[in-house]
C-alpha cells in the first residue's frame, strides 16, 4: 500500500500531491488544526507499517477461535499475538488442557486459515479433507 503523506523538514505531515497553502486557506482555523491532526496521526501509523511494527489483528480480544490439533478441533479464546526476536508472529490463546486453563502461543500467525479458523465451519471441513 502506497503512503497518502509526507513529512515537511519541520515533521508536520502533508498529504501527498495536495498543497497544504491552498488547504489551509479554504479551511477556518479549528477546522485546519482537526485535519492537521488526523494527517499526523496517519502519517504516525503509515511509519509504524513502513518499520514494519503495525499489526492488523485477525480478530478481536477474547474471540472464539477453532484450531486442529491432533486431529480435533479445539476451542481457543483469541489473547494477542507475540512477537520474540527472531521469530515470526505467533497467535496466543487461552484454552482448556486436562481440566486446567493455559494461556500460551500457539501457533504462527501464518497458520491462520490452515489449522486454526475464525469459524467452526470452516475448521471441519478442512478437518474433513485432511
């Protein structure tokens, strides 16, 4: 995805491609500053994504998830998702193991549509054709 800002020598974000002379004199002042402010903020996330460091979720906290483990499917509660140095992301859930609660990384983050699912139906059928 191609930024939509740029920084200026001083660090204020500009859209790129528009004149930020010609915004500001079409807008009041309070007006100009609540934009100034939505532009710094995406320029923040478009630097987080360019360092690599902006994450996109596959669900929300505390999500049921389904993952195939040993042939079965597993109900797991979504907790996050961590990142040791060196390693690719992996998924952390919270889940039963023989009558006590565990809240561990998982699996990869990749895994996501191969052995762990956001539906149940989705991780049966692909349960079926293993």
């Amino acid at each position: 995805m191609s930024r939509l800002t740029e920084r200026d020598e001083f660090g204020n974000a500009n859209i790129i491609g528009v004149d930020s002379e010609d915004l500001q004199s079409n807008l009041e002042f309070k007006e100009f500053n609540k934009v100034t402010e939505a532009l710094n903020r995406l320029a923040h996330y478009e630097d987080l994504a360019e360092k690599g460091l902006l994450v996109e979720l596959p669900c929300n906290y505390n999500d049921k998830m389904f993952w195939i483990v040993k042939g079965r499917i597993k109900e797991v509660f979504f907790k996050g998702i961590r990142c040791d140095k060196g390693y690719k992301p992996q998924i952390i859930a919270r889940y039963m193991e023989n009558l006590n609660m565990k809240e561990e990384p998982i699996c990869k983050a990749e895994s996501i549509g191969k052995t762990i699912f956001l539906t149940q139906s989705e991780a049966e059928q692909v349960l079926k054709e293993m």
